[in-house]
C-alpha cells in the first residue's frame, strides 16, 4: 500500500495527497506533518517497511470537506485519492485513483465559499508585447478572455477579479513584472505551469474542442492570438485538476477595455467600492449600500455591476428604464422579490449538479428554485421596457426538469445519495415492493423478538445490527444460563453474548437483501434524474443569468425608492451637472437628514478645473468622492442622490487620494504618491474624471507646492480632463483667471473666536487658512502644543510663502521679454546681463542679495 502511495503522490508532488484508507483519508510524511500542524490534527506513525515509522495523520472520510476547505484557504492544493472499487470485490490492494485536485481557485464547495462573490482563477501569458489574460469562475461557469498592452493595464485586471488563484507561463518574467508581490497583497496562490499548456496548436485544439467550435472566429476569439493562449492553458489546467469534461463550461467570452469604465486599483480602493479601505468590510461601501438583493447570484451581480461601469449611453439608459418602470410597478416588484427570495443558487448547483457531486437535497433545492419561474415570467409579462422584456425570454420556467424531480425525489431525502429513502412513493414498482420488504422486516424483527423474550424468558434480549456481524440476538451474562440449545454463539463481549438463529438468519437475507437492493436501485434512479438536470445546463445557466440580472436591477430600484435617489440624464457631452448631491454611504451612516448636500458643476470648456480649499476635517474628500461616486453610479445604470444630475460619461475615474507608506516595496508615502499622480498624467484622456487630493504634501513646501501647480497645468492644458483638486496650498487659487476652466472652492466655516464650526458646504472663492491648530484643538492636542504653535504660525505669517507666486510671475514676464529680444543686436555686457538673469533663481534669493544683482547689472548699463 505504501509503495502505491508513494508512486500516487510523486504524481501531485505540489499537493497535500488525501489517501482514502477504510473510513479514513490519511496523510504521510511531509504532507502529515504539514497537516497536523495547520489543522491541528494528531501525528502519529504508521510500519512502512523503514527503519523509522511514517509521520501520519487522517481525517473521517464523511467529514473530509472540513478539512480540504481549511488547506486550500491557506494557499495549499489538496489532492483527493479515492477508492475507485469496492473493496468486497477487490483482489489484493483496493484501486485507488485522485479523483479531483482541489485548489483555491478550483473549489466548488459551497461553505467554502462567498457566495456574494466569484471565485475567480486567472491565466496569464506574455507574448510579443502583450498579455492574454483569461479568468474563469467553475463554480458559476464565468469564463472570460482579453489581452492588454502594458504592466499597469494587466494590474488593473488582475485587481478586477481579485483571482484566488492565478497561473502563469514563465514567459511573464521577460515583461519585467513581479507577479508574486501582486499575489501576495491578494493573498492569491499563485502556480508556474510548463510551456506546454500554453502551446499555440494545443491551446487552439483544446479550446476548439470543449466549446464545439470549427473555427476561432466562431468564438469571437481571432483577434485574441496571446489571450487564446491564456484560456487553452487554463482549459488544459482545469481539466487536469478537476478529472472531469467541464461540461458545464458552455461558453467563453472575449471582451476589450472599451466596454467598460476603466478602475485602476487606487480608484477601487479609494472610492470604497466593494470594502472599506481600513476593516475590508462590506459594511461601509458602496455595494454595502446598493445590494439588496435577495439571490446570491443576483448580489454576485450587483457586484459586477459595480466593479464594471457601463460607457454604453444605450446600455445605461435601458437599465435606467428597468429601474424605472419597477418602481413604478410596486406591488409587482414587491411581489418579485418574494418569489426571489425562494430560488437558491442556481448557478452553482448546476455546477454540483455536472460535477456529479449533488446530493438529494441539492435537487429539491433546485426543484424550488425553478418552481418559482413560472410566476416570475407571469409578472414579467406585464412590463413594457426592453430590458425586463429580454429578461423574460431568457428564463426558462423549465417545467419538465420541475415535474421530473417533483416526481421521482422525496420531498425530505437524506444527504447521501447512497442511504436509500430518495425516490419519491409511487414512482417505480420495484423501489414500491422492496421497500415494503424492508419497512415489514422491522416489524418481523420486532415481532421475532418478541417471541424470544417470551419463549425464553430472558426479558432485556434485543435484537441488534451492525455493519460486521449483520443481526444478532443480544444477552447479557446475568441472563446467560436462560440461552436455548438453538442459539448460535455469534460474538463474546465482556458483558454479553450475541447470537443467532436459523429464523433470524432467514429474515437477515431477506432484510439486507431487499435494503441493498433498494439501495442500489434508488442511487440509479438518483443518477438518471441528475444526469437529466445535466444535460440541460445550458438552459439553465442562461435562465440562471437573468434570474441573477432582474434580482440586480431590483434592488436597484428598492434602494432607489428608500434613499430618495432621481434618474440622472446621462450624454456624451461631457458636462457633469449636480445639484444636491449627496456622498450615497455617508448619509447613510449618519442620523436621517443630517447629511449636507453640495453641487458640482464641471466641464470641457469653462469649468474644467475645481479647485477646493479648506481646513482638514470639513468635508473636501467626502465632497470629492461623492462626485466620483456618483458618477459612477450613474453608469452602472442606478439612480443617483441628488435633486438633479446630468451626467457625461467619462472613460475612467482616477483617485489620488491619502497617504501611506508601501513598505513591502520600499516605498515612501511621497514615492506612493507620485506613482500614482504618474499614472494618472500618462493614461487620463479629456473624457476622464480625476479626483486629486493633497498632491504633494508628502515633501517639502516649496517643492510640493511646484509639484501640485506643474499638475494642474498639465491637467488644464496636455489632458483637459474634468477634475477636482484637493490643496491646502493656498497659493494655487491664483490660477483662477489666469488657467481656462479653473475655478476656486471652498468649504465654509464659521469662527467662534478660537472655535470653528464646518458648515460642509462648498461655495465659490478660495479659502484663505486651513484652521490647522483649531482642527488639533479639536483632536486633543495639549494646551501648552497649541499655544506655541499660534506663535511660530505668527511669525512664519509675516514672510508668507503666498509671495512664491508673485515671484512666479514676475520670472514668466521676464522670461516672455528675455524671448521677444531674442534675435536684436546687443553687446557683450547686455549678453552677460541677459545670461545672468535667465540662470537666476528668483525664488532662492533674499531681497538683499537682489538689490545687491541688480545695483551691478544698473552699473554694467550706465558704464
């Protein structure tokens, strides 16, 4: 047995091997001492012909999921050898085979699981420039395929998905990029595989294959040569973990960057999109705030819906007018999700179902969930918007699977499928009559136990069974002497005596046999009726997808109705209009009605910049992100918080906003920062909205303050995108008037003497102080800190720093005449003075030492 162990696990050398011995999947050696430790098993040894005995640990093969789900959420991959005939029937060693490798990405058990969430496992492969990237979900059967162009672009998929497992081709490393330390901030495993998944020819024959294709183009996956190879891989990998034809994989699904609003992963993070940037919580986001659905494939998603903005107008405007006509249908809606709240996951049970891993109950909870199509279309059929409508024609009420399974499984089965009691009364003949056999042999059993107390007069003999000795009549030694010459000794335990009778022996065959029998017969009806549901994945996963859609748009459309949110006009003119508008998780986060609603008003032409001021602590990033979310919210098709909003769709949303040190890279809150202020200047078109906090208080003030100007420029005149620019340099509110498009705003604040009150509204103007030491005043600095911060600020006060932008100016003007001259006649001495003044720093020099330049240069010219 050991020998074959150890031949099976050079095989899965990566793996943890569960090896099924009897009852039990035990572990040898390496991997025993590995699981003992992360599943706090006990280490024992096993004989193996060694000199020393083999570390072993093991777990209940009934209760082995437990386990499994613990390793594989550690990052470990778990190997499953089974025994793959009956040991009855077995000659010499049972055969043993692994049926199933189970890694992060790969798991399909529903406890393992989020099921608000995919799991997601990538591919990725790098050739002549590019990266194909392919990501599939096998417990809902996503699988999707795309190619990008550069590092940061193939980031921002990776962070779209959050795989928890991805696998790479060694070609990745000829890119430059370090994958292991973006699986590490992910916790994703992350596994190397040979070039030979990722061969042209076997990707292409693999792909062809399982999707029942004749050509590429058929797939819509021609104009993805390098994504091709990424999804033949990971086809190629799948099938060789999972030991089976993934059948329930029916399509896949090519996509570009062009279809969706672009979100980096700062902006994902920033904005709280899916969980809070400090506890990675639900609880405090925006999908927190927009998800209540009543479907785990509906809040899947909703997920989706907010992770993928729409840039569709026609897209948006149809999810618009779903929402639309379901509040305007209450009770219809109402009604909706009440039926909604009875359908299961359909999605993964049809995965169980393909698997062969679905158990009685899991049909009957599918046979729930499908009897709720047939009112659900009902409903449906009474609305009039194309969306709703499509939806409708894509759910099949699937009556034929509903009467299949209503028929032939009992309405309360057990777990296993091999237990007996799944098929339903009446269904078939056979299952009829020898399950009458074996309720009627209880009662002969009761009835021959009966006799024998009687006729022997031994009043606590029983009858029991067990899987090794079949029945037997049971004594105790106080009544030993009262056994009949008839009985056959059977069994001696320390405190009784088992026996049988030829009349018992008879009603065992009869008993066991019948049970058997029925067991059997009722585990191939089991099957059959699985295997049905199986073949009609493909119906059932299209009906799944919009089940999954019209749960999304509901709850849309109820937390539109409870939140008071208006239907935003949507265009692609650009133009950002909002009045009242409100941050959608703040408010809901604070007493009702005590949020401060604020416009915002930005465009490609006269209001393109916004410049905001103000102290700490009075709302300008609650401010900011609530247009960013707004926005976005806005294209995934929800309405908004506001009285009014016109939204122009923007391509991406980019966020630079707080500071924090990336130690893991060695990176500095400043180097952090301009990493990201670098993407966002390099990849932001004129049709993208960036959100712009702070920009550079990381270093130096005069340093920070040229930093944040040079920005704004660049943003104004190279990008022209729609921005919002967070500063407390106040310096840069000079720019008003002087830059097309940049206006100054402020958040007012009321001064009661050494007091402020944030009055969180945002108004015209520039703010002249940031109220620092009243905001640390406010936050518990002592006493004695503040009183000498007044004095030092009073002092710093009378050489204000705001003179660094007159001195701006006044070089620019010289420099625009130094270049109206350039070309006349002049002398050495005009050369040398000319040369002198384009070299000078005006910023670096006191007054004194400019009078001193200037007094030489008046000489120079009077000489």
């Amino acid at each position: 047995m050991m020998q074959e162990y150890l031949k099976t696990k050079a095989e899965y050398e990566d793996c943890i091997l569960f090896y099924r011995l009897g009852d039990f999947y035990e572990m040898f050696f390496e991997d025993a001492k590995t699981a003992s430790r992360e599943l706090e098993l006990t280490l024992t040894g096993k004989a193996c012909g060694a000199e020393e005995r083999a570390p072993m640990c093991g777990v209940p093969f009934h209760a082995a999921d437990t386990y499994i789900n613990r390793l594989v959420q550690r990052g470990y991959k778990v190997a499953i050898c089974e025994q793959v005939e009956d040991p009855k029937e077995a000659k010499g060693l049972v055969k043993r085979e692994v049926i199933r490798v189970v890694t992060p990405g790969t798991n399909i058990d529903s406890l393992a699981l989020d099921e608000g969430s995919n799991n997601y496992i990538m591919s990725i492969v790098y050739n002549r420039g590019l990266f194909g990237v392919s990501t599939c979900d096998i417990s809902t059967a996503d699988f999707y395929l795309t190619e990008v162009d550069s590092i940061r672009k193939l980031i921002d998929e990776i962070y779209r998905f959050s795989p928890a497992e991805i696998i790479y081709s060694k070609t990745i490393f000829e890119s430059g990029i370090d994958i292991s330390e973006i699986s590490a901030k992910l916790e994703s495993s992350l596994s190397q595989l040979d070039e030979s998944f990722y061969d042209d020819t076997l990707s292409t024959r693999e792909i062809l294959t399982h999707f029942h294709a004749h050509s590429l183009e058929g797939l819509g996956l021609i104009d993805f040569p390098i994504g091709k190879l990424s999804a033949g891989g990971l086809l190629l990998y799948l099938k060789e973990t999972q030991k089976t034809e993934l059948a329930h994989l029916t399509h896949i699904t090519p996509y570009t960057n062009g279809k969706f609003m672009l979100l980096d992963n700062s902006t994902r993070r920033n904005l709280e999109l899916t969980e809070t940037m400090r506890d990675k919580q639900k609880r405090g986001s925006l999908l927190w705030v927009l998800d209540k659905t009543k479907t785990a494939m509906g809040a899947r998603q909703l997920k989706h819906f907010v992770e993928q903005p729409l840039i569709s107008v026609d897209e948006i405007i149809k999810r618009q007018d779903a929402i639309e006509e379901l509040n305007n249908s209450l009770i219809d809606r109402e009604e909706l999700r009440e039926y909604l709240s009875s359908v299961y996951d359909m999605e993964r049970l049809i995965t169980k179902i393909t698997y062969q891993s679905a158990n009685p109950r899991d049909l009957i909870a599918f046979k729930q969930s499908i009897g709720m199509l047939s009112p659900i279309k009902t409903i449906l059929t009474t609305f009039k918007c194309h969306q709703i409508q499509d939806i409708d024609s894509n759910i099949d009420d699937m009556k034929d699977l509903y009467k299949l399974i209503d028929e032939a499984i009992d309405d309360e089965p057990p777990i296993s499928s091999r237990d007996g009691d799944i098929i339903k009364l009446g269904f078939n003949e056979e299952v009829d009559r020898l399950r009458s056999a074996k309720i009627d042999g209880k009662q002969w059993l009761a009835d021959l136990e009966a006799k024998e107390r009687e006729k022997t007069g031994i009043k606590n003999l029983k009858i029991k069974f067990n899987k090794v000795f079949g029945f037997y009549l049971e004594v105790t030694n106080s009544y030993k002497d009262l056994v009949p010459d008839y009985y056959v000794r059977k069994q001696t335990l320390a405190n009784a005596e088992r026996y049988y009778t030829p009349e018992l022996k008879e009603l065992e065959d009869s008993i066991l046999g019948a049970e058997d029998r029925l067991n059997t017969i009722e585990y191939e009806f089991f099957k059959t009726v699985r295997d049905t549901i199986a073949a009609a994945v493909d119906r059932i996963q299209i009906t799944a997808k919009a089940v999954a859609l019209l749960d999304a748009l509901i709850s849309l459309a109820v937390v539109a109705e409870k939140n008071h949110y208006i239907r935003p006009v949507i265009n692609n003119r650009g133009a950002i209009d909002i009045k009242e508008g409100r941050h959608p998780v703040v408010e809901q986060m604070i007493e009702a009605n005590q949020f401060i609603s604020n416009d915002c008003e930005l465009d490609l032409d006269s209001n393109t910049i916004a410049i905001i001021t103000g102290p700490n602590m009075a709302g300008k990033s609650t401010y900011m992100r609530q247009v960013a979310l707004i926005v976005l919210m806005a294209q995934i098709g929800s309405f908004v918080p506001a009285s009014e909003a016109t939204i122009g769709v923007v391509d991406r949303i980019f966020t630079r906003v707080g500071a924090s040190d990336d130690l893991s890279t060695g990176q500095s809150t400043f180097m952090v920062e301009m990493n990201e202020v670098a993407n966002i200047l390099h990849n932001a078109t004129s049709k993208s909205l960036l959100i712009l906090d702070e920009i550079g208080r990381g270093t130096s003030t005069y340093d920070g303050l040229s930093i944040a100007w040079s920005v704004v420029e660049h943003i104004a005149y190279q990008i022209g995108a729609k921005s919002l620019f967070a500063t407390h340099y106040h310096e840069l509110t000079e720019l008003e008037g002087q830059i097309k498009g940049v206006h100054n705003y402020c958040i007012a604040v009321q001064e009661l003497g050494e007091d402020i009150i944030f009055l969180r509204k945002i108004i015209p103007g520039g703010a002249d102080q940031s109220y620092g030491i009243q905001v640390a005043r406010l936050a518990g600095l002592p006493e004695e800190v503040l009183t000498r911060a007044r004095t030092i600020v009073n002092s710093l006060n009378e050489n204000d720093i705001a003179a660094v932008s007159d001195r701006i100016a006044i070089r620019e003007q010289v420099e625009e005449k130094l270049r109206a001259i350039e070309g006349v006649k002049i002398s050495e001495d005009e050369a040398e003075i000319i040369a002198g003044l384009k070299n000078l720093e005006v910023t670096k020099i006191t007054p004194l030492e400019a009078m001193n330049i200037l007094y030489e240069y008046h000489n120079k010219v009077a000489e």
